[in-house]
C-alpha cells in the first residue's frame, strides 16, 4: 500500500475511534482494530477490487484545509430541495403534499453532495467553466436524490414501515395506494427533468440506474439462494439498490463535463465503491445504532426477514443461524437469536473492514483526478462515511 493510501486509511481508522458509531461498538468490541485477524474466504476476496495502483504527491484532507467546505457545498445545493418541490407542485392538489412530502428539507442530501462535489472535482480535472454544464449536473444531482426518494416511498409501503426520518411514513398518513401513486409521479417527473437536458448518453445512465433499483428489490424480495450463493447474491443487491444511484449519477456527470472512456470509469467506480461502503456503515448501523438515531426502527432489516453483512458474516462461526437466513426470520425467536449471535461473533467488525476496503477503493479512484477542493471534500465524505449516522 502507497504511503497515500497508508494516510488514508489511518484517516478513516482514526475517526471511526473517536466518534459516535465507534462508541456504539465500543460496548462489544472495546474499540478493538478493524483490521482482518484472519484472511476472508476467496468469495469475499473476489468481490471487491483492492489494486492499489502507485499514487504519489497527492494532498490528503487536513481539517486546516477546508474552512470554507461546508459553504461551498451548500452554495451547489441550496435551491435543491425547493426545485424538486416546485417540479412536483404541478400536479393534482391531492397528489402534490404527498410527492413533496420527503422533499421537506430534513434529509441530508447525501447523494446530492456526493454528486456534485464529484462534478466539480472533474471539472477542475478537465478545466470546464461552463454554466450551463453546471446547471446540468446539478439537474443530475435532483434527480438522483428524486429517484432515490421515490424508492423509499415504496420500500415503505412494501415493508408497511410507520416511520422515516423521525416521522410518520407517507403510507401511515395518506394510504398505500396514493403513496405509490405518488412515488411513481416522483419517478415520472425525474425522467422528464432528465430528459430535457438533451444528453442521450445521461438518459441512458438515469434509466440504468431506475432499472437496477427494480432489480434489486425484486433480489431483496427473492430468498431463493443457498448457503454459497447468498454473500454474492447480496453484493450484487446491494449494488443495484443501493450504489448504482451514486455509481450511475457520478458517471453522469462526469459525460456532461465532456470526460473521456476511462474517466467516466473513474467516477463510475468511485460511485459505486463508495454507495457499496455507504450500504455496509447501514448495515452496521442497523445492529448497534438506535431508533432515533436511525431515523427508522432499529433491528429493521431483522425484521424485515433480511440477512445483511453482519448476519453472514456471523453465520461462519455460528452455523445454527442459517436455518433461519432460510426462513427470513419468521419464526418467534429468530430475531432475537440473529440479533445476539451477531453481537457474540465478528460479523460487525468484519462489516467495518469491508466498508474500509470499499471506502480504500474509492480514495483510489479520487486519487486519479487533479488536487481540488473539491477532492478534498470527497476524501473527507469518504473518511468519515464509517462515522455516518443518519
């Protein structure tokens, strides 16, 4: 590993000891090293890309660099949510309080920030100054937050959930068929935003990214899997449900800003590294994090009959709970018994150093493009993505 990536990983190690997710753990593990104490199955290994390639002379994020991060992000997306809300205020009178009804300020915008501070980090890379480019990507930050939002109006009303984000879920206050209704006029409005920027190669990333969303809550909802498929099964989920938004919206961005094949693969695989570290940390969090602190119930995915990172990784010192990784947890006891036995093996710290390997791997994708302040706010995102409590 360069000294780069060295730094790096000593960032994100450092942090996740001295903040709040670590003080969760902290009661089970006594803030133990996140590293390996033994080398992971071949299936594992084969699953994440961990080249390094050789990375010199690039700054690494220093709190003493960025005073002014914080506004700069907020300038790109202060008329974000107002935007959305006027986009969907043209429809039926019915209809609009439930469509806006997420877009209310409190979320945040993590996919948004990611996306932009993406754009202009390219943009300094390729020198592109152009408004109406920027305009444009912003369009693309929108929309990913849209889609993303209109997902979980439906995930709500597929999981019958009574809260989000600290307060009643739109199918508790409006009913399950206006609330699908609604996410579905979400989606529509997203795609014609989309399509109105006139970039073919855009429209075919954002339809991407909705076809993957489909596809991986129909995996979600498949357990049909065995014992060897189901760590791969719920990589690949995790991708289409999770960080193909943030993979599909960087790559977008980076086609408006007039990047080359090989850059576009750069944020493509920065996108989804990160949305991929992004759904472990939930992953953990779901075990260690509690209801207010979440937003949502916690042991949530337990309960839902979802066996995450933590779970399988936790099935190879403790067998008995395949059984009930079958069953999806349906039978009294079972996730009580998931939730204990996770806690007793290495499940949470193993998940923490494949979220480490992932968020490795996303540093090294930024590593490629020109020193920016931007970049710099992306290192910090990615260095304190283990951290995140929502």
């Amino acid at each position: 590993m360069t000294a780069f990536l060295a730094s790096q990983r000593f960032a994100i190690l450092f942090a996740s000891h001295n903040r709040q997710l670590c003080r969760a753990y902290s009661g089970l593990q006594k803030c133990e090293s996140l590293l390996f104490t033994s080398p992971p199955s071949l299936l594992f290994q084969h699953q994440i890309q961990t080249g390094v390639p050789n990375i010199t002379n690039v700054a690494t994020a220093s709190a003493n660099d960025k005073p002014d991060n914080d506004a700069m992000i907020r300038r790109d997306l202060a008329s974000l949510y107002e935007d959305i809300r006027e986009s969907l205020g043209k429809s039926q009178a019915t209809l609009t309080p439930i469509a806006q009804y997420y877009f209310d300020g409190e979320g945040k915008a993590i996919r948004p920030m990611i996306t932009m501070c993406l754009a202009k980090a390219i943009n300094c890379h390729l020198n592109q100054t152009s408004s109406d480019m920027i305009e444009k990507q912003k369009k693309v930050a929108q929309v990913v937050e849209m889609i993303h939002t209109a997902s979980l109006v439906h995930d709500d009303v597929i999981d019958l959930a009574e809260s989000r984000r600290n307060k009643s879920s739109a199918n508790v206050v409006w009913g399950q068929k206006r609330s699908i209704v609604a996410g579905d006029f979400v989606v529509g409005r997203a795609i014609e935003i989309c399509a109105a920027m006139q970039s073919d190669p855009v429209f075919e990333l954002i339809t991407k990214m909705v076809a993957d969303l489909v596809n991986g809550e129909l995996m979600q909802l498949d357990g049909s899997a065995t014992e060897d498929e189901r760590f791969a099964h719920y990589l690949e989920k995790t991708f289409k449900k999770t960080a193909s938004l943030i993979a599909y919206s960087c790559q977008s961005v980076s086609v408006l800003a007039g990047a080359d094949t090989s850059l576009q693969n750069i944020a493509f695989q920065f996108g989804r590294q990160l949305g991929m570290a992004f759904q472990l940390v939930d992953d953990v969090l779901d075990f260690v994090a509690t209801s207010a602190q979440l937003g949502k119930p916690a042991a949530a995915d337990l309960r839902l009959g979802l066996a995450t990172a933590p779970v399988l990784f936790a099935a190879h010192k403790f067998p008995e709970l395949n059984p009930l990784i079958q069953r999806r947890f349906n039978q009294p006891g079972d996730v009580e018994t998931a939730f204990y036995l996770v806690h007793r093996s290495d499940g949470l710290q193993r998940t923490k150093e494949l979220a480490s390997q992932y968020c490795d791997d996303a540093v090294t994708q930024l590593a490629h493009l020109s020193p920016s302040s931007y970049q710099q706010i992306l290192y910090t995102l990615t260095h304190e993505l283990l951290n995140r409590m929502k």
